[in-house]
C-alpha cells in the first residue's frame, strides 16, 4: 500500500472548507476537490507524530517543532498555547479529538494489537493525557490496525465501537446525523466517525458522510478516512495529487519514507508472524521466551524424572509453572517431552503424543523448543523430522531450524 499517511492528510483537506461558515448536512453538496480546500493542523500533527515514530524522535518536541515551523494551520487555543511556550510544557489532560486525528500512524505501523495501543498512547500523551484523549487514540488507531489486518467490518464494531464506545452501539448515521453538532471531544468525535467508516461504501463515500454529518469536518475526515482507506485499499488518484501538490516537501518525504517502512514489515509479516485466536504471534519459536500470553504453552524437552535443573527446563520450572517431578505432559503454562532416555526413536511416542494434544487443544498455542538439542545431545536434523506433522497445525510454532530441515 502506498500513501498512507495522505489517507489522514486528504480527509483533512476535503472537509477543511466545511468546518466552520460551511459547515453542511448536505451529502450531495459535497466537494472533495475545492479549489479554496487546504491542510490544517490535523495534517501537521498526523504527520509529525509519524515522523517521530519512524525516526525515534521525542514525540513532544516532533509535534513543538513541526506545529510552530506551520503555525497558521487552525491550531487550538490550548494547543497553541502548549507551542508557543517558551519549553515543552506538561500535558494539559485534554480530551480534545486532537489525539484521535494525529494518531494514524500508530494504526498502519503496528505489528500487533498491544503494540498499536502503545503507540497510539505515545502519540496522545504530550498533550492528550486524559483518559478520553488517550482512549480516543487508542480506538481509531485500532480500527486502522484491524483494517490493515484484513478484519470485516462486524469485527471492528464489536472490537472498537461496542468496546470503547458502548453508549454509541447499535446507533446508525441515520440516527446520529440530525442532532449532531459541531463537538471537539473525542467522545463526540471518534464514534461518530467509526460510525461513518462502518456505514461506507468506499473512501470517498465515507469522508462525504464524515463531512456531511455537519461537525467537525476535517478533523471527522482525517479520522475516519485512513479507517476507511486501511480497509478498503483504495483511494482515488485526483485526491492523491491534489494532497501532494499541496503538502510540504518534508511531509511528502515522511509520507514516502513511512510507506516504505510499513511495507517492510507487512512483508516481513507474511514470513515471521502469523495470528491464532485473534492475537498476532511468533511465524518460528522466539530464541528466547520471558513471558507468555495467556493462551500461550512453552514446550520443553525434559527427562522421565522431571527433574527440572538446567536449560529451557529450568525456565520452564521458574517461569511457566513446569511440576518438579513431572517429566510428561502438560503442567502450568508448559509441556515437557521427554529426551533423554535413550534414541531418538525412544522420543518419537512422547512427540507424537504432544501432537495429539495440540490438535484436541486449539485453544492453546504451543511454542516448541529446540528439545533435545542442548543438554541431551541431539541435533536439529536429529530431532526436527519428528515435528513433520506438527508443521500443518496452525496451533503449533516449531523453532526456524527445524522447519527449514523439515522443509
């Protein structure tokens, strides 16, 4: 996918001529190609927050810097106070829709759930540090994660409107539009634009709905539109130039520069993780496990004893629940299978057994270990054949090693 952070930037355009004196209720009076329309404060801050966190920059000062170098862009009061001071100040505990309209990188560069509601948080903090600004973020970001993720639609409702927003449940645009104002709450914002993302049938069809309800227009666009484009996958060519021919060249280079990088890692993706149950895990065992999630088992090679001294075994024992004394099976959050009795083919049973159990245990994802290979002696190529069968269960990780030996 390329223009990305544009999907936040030309929603903002679009619905710049209808925020205040044009502000309009009228679908069909919609013009998303105004020769008067230009980038407001929204787009300054989608993109400062994205250069921060692609280049590592203090989110603060990226936001301080870019929002005072463009400062005619329609900054609010309390914001533009927060630029002007003459050091980066404190967070003002705002729960202004500011948050939600800057955070769309989060949402498109996130590799999984948990980390995209970390850098959603990290973008509203400076400023938004309210419960609601931060919730307003963390919402819109994920409503981008979901839809990079290829999520339906009743998906995100369920997982970003019913679950953030439960007063706005069941409300349609029929039911939200003839009573709504202009509001530059999160509460009043982010529902109503997922709302207008989840009734679209396009990216154009859903920034003309954003607008049309008669708020907030261009903060309403360049929320629900990267909503909307993260799903659909398309946006149309007459709006992409007309955003770049009026977009500074440091935010075309940033736009250009973090395509580049999301799609590093959506290919990356396709290789080295997968997703089971909902949650985004591992492609191959991790070289090294210090935590679990909840759902999550470590499979250990151990011995008939159960004694638990040295290797992944010991890690299984201090970390993972593992039983002294219980050399088989299932204890904790770990598995032992046993490695050193005698042959490979002595260990070949307890594999197939644990093979067993991982088909009848779907609810349960299961990190295998290079079992055998430490204390017991063996070698990858010794053990790994074992694993064949467990190559097609999706509920089971086996390490890199052994699935490129099995091929």
């Amino acid at each position: 996918m390329k223009n990305l952070l544009l999907s936040a930037a030309i929603g903002d355009i679009a619905g710049m001529p209808y925020e205040f004196e044009g502000r309009t209720k009228r679908y069909e009076s919609v013009n998303l190609l105004l020769s008067t329309s230009t980038y407001t404060d929204d787009t300054v801050c989608t993109f400062a927050c994205a250069d921060a966190l692609l280049h590592g920059i203090d989110m603060a000062e990226s936001l301080r810097n870019r929002g005072r170098a463009d400062f005619s862009r329609g900054f609010g009061g309390m914001f533009a106070r927060w630029l002007l001071a003459k050091e980066i100040q404190p967070p003002y505990n705002s729960f202004g829709n500011g948050s939600a309209m800057r955070v769309s990188a989060a949402g498109f560069m996130a590799r999984s759930k948990e980390e995209c509601i970390e850098l959603a948080t990290r973008t509203a903090l400076p400023t938004h540090n309210h419960p609601e600004g931060i919730k307003g973020a963390v919402a819109t970001a994920l409503a981008i994660y979901y839809g990079m993720q290829g999520k339906d639609k009743d998906y995100i409702r369920h997982n970003v409107l019913d679950e953030y927003y439960p007063n706005w449940s069941g409300l349609t645009y029929a039911d939200i539009k003839p009573g709504y104002k202009f509001d530059e709450t999160c509460q009043q914002t982010i529902p109503a634009a997922l709302i207008c993302f989840l009734e679209s049938r396009d990216y154009v069809d859903c920034l003309k709905l954003a607008i049309a309800l008669g708020g907030d227009a261009d903060t309403l666009a360049a929320i629900a539109g990267p909503m909307a484009y993260a799903y659909y996958r398309e946006m149309p060519e007459e709006l992409i130039k007309n955003a770049k021919a009026k977009l500074p060249g440091w935010m075309l280079e940033v736009n250009e520069e973090f395509d580049q990088y999301v799609n590093s890692v959506m290919r990356s993706r396709q290789v080295t993780l997968r997703e089971y149950n909902g949650e985004v895990r591992p492609g191959f065992t991790p070289n090294v496990i210090s935590s679990l999630k909840a759902d999550e088992v470590f499979v250990f090679g151990s011995n008939l004893q159960g004694y638990h001294g040295g290797g992944a075994a010991r890690v299984a024992l201090s970390k993972f629940c593992a039983i002294w004394g219980q050399g088989v099976g299932l204890q904790g959050q770990s598995y032992a299978i046993p490695t050193m009795q005698g042959g490979v083919e002595t260990i070949k049973p307890y594999v197939d057994q644990f093979i067993d159990f991982a088909k009848e245990h779907t609810e349960l994802f299961f990190y295998v270990t290079r079992i055998g290979c430490g204390i017991a002696g063996f070698r990858d190529r010794d053990i790994a054949p074992l694993f064949k069968d467990a190559m097609s269960i999706s509920n089971v990780c086996l390490p890199k090693s052994f699935a490129e030996i099995i091929g």
